[in-house]
C-alpha cells in the first residue's frame, strides 16, 4: 500500500510538472471518468466507467512504481478499448442532448484522444524509447 501511495504522489509531481496544455487535458479526462461518474450513480455506465478508471490508474501506478514515468504508462488504459464502444452504444439508448448522453459523448471523445495517444507513446516504447519523460525519478 506504500508503494502504491508513493507511485500515486510521484504520478501527481510528474502531471503537474507538464506544460498547461496537458494539465487541463489531464484534468479533463478525470472529470469525465471519475468525477462526473459520481452524479450517475448507480446507474451501469458510471459504475463501469469508475471501475475500469480504477483498474487503469493500478495498472499505471505499478507500472510506474516499477519503470518510472515512461511512455508504457499509456498501457493502463487498455480496458477503454471496451469502454468507449460500450458507452457509444449505451449513449444510443439515451434521449439526445440529456445530462447522461453529453457525459458518455464528452467520455467518448477524450477517451479515444488519449487512446491515439496512448497508442503512439506504447509504440515508441517498443520501438525503444524507453527513457523517463521527466527527470523526476521513480522513487
């Protein structure tokens, strides 16, 4: 649990140390994953949607615990490649222009921006770009 709690404050250091840019995009997809899920409760997409935040933000913390903040990170977010094409169904379901479908289209957008993202940053790992993004170290 230490580790992890490490893992999350040094995850914390490394985003605030990003341009603004990338602190608002950030910012942005933990409002729509794990804050406004919240307001939804208990309906099915906002407890999916905090469940897979929370495993993704495991997957990283450990990955980042272990290899500091390198372009893999991007890994943790592998069960959106379920999630999004769920929530677009499920936003097909709902009235147009209602609280919950403005959600799961904002959920949708930003979700499959960070996955393009996150699909580059894994290749360039891959491909050998292993080193930290930062110089802010894993421990």
């Amino acid at each position: 649990m230490k580790r992890m709690i490490r893992a999350a404050l040094n995850f914390n250091r490394h985003i605030l140390s990003f341009p603004a840019g990338w602190k608002v995009w950030v910012a942005a997809l933990v409002l729509v994953n794990a804050v406004v899920p919240i307001m939804f409760l208990p309906v099915p997409e906002a407890v999916v949607t905090l469940v897979v935040f929370i495993l993704a933000i495991a997957v990283q913390m450990a990955l980042l615990d272990r290899l500091g903040f390198v372009r893999l990170l991007g890994i943790g977010h592998a069960p959106w490649l379920a999630l999004v094409p769920w929530a677009w169904y499920r936003s097909q379901t709902l009235p147009e222009g209602s609280r919950m479908s403005i959600w799961l289209i904002a959920l949708i957008v930003l979700n499959t921006g960070s996955l393009l993202i996150d699909a580059v940053d894994v290749v360039r790992y891959l491909r050998g770009e292993r080193e930290p993004y930062l110089a802010i170290d894993k421990g």
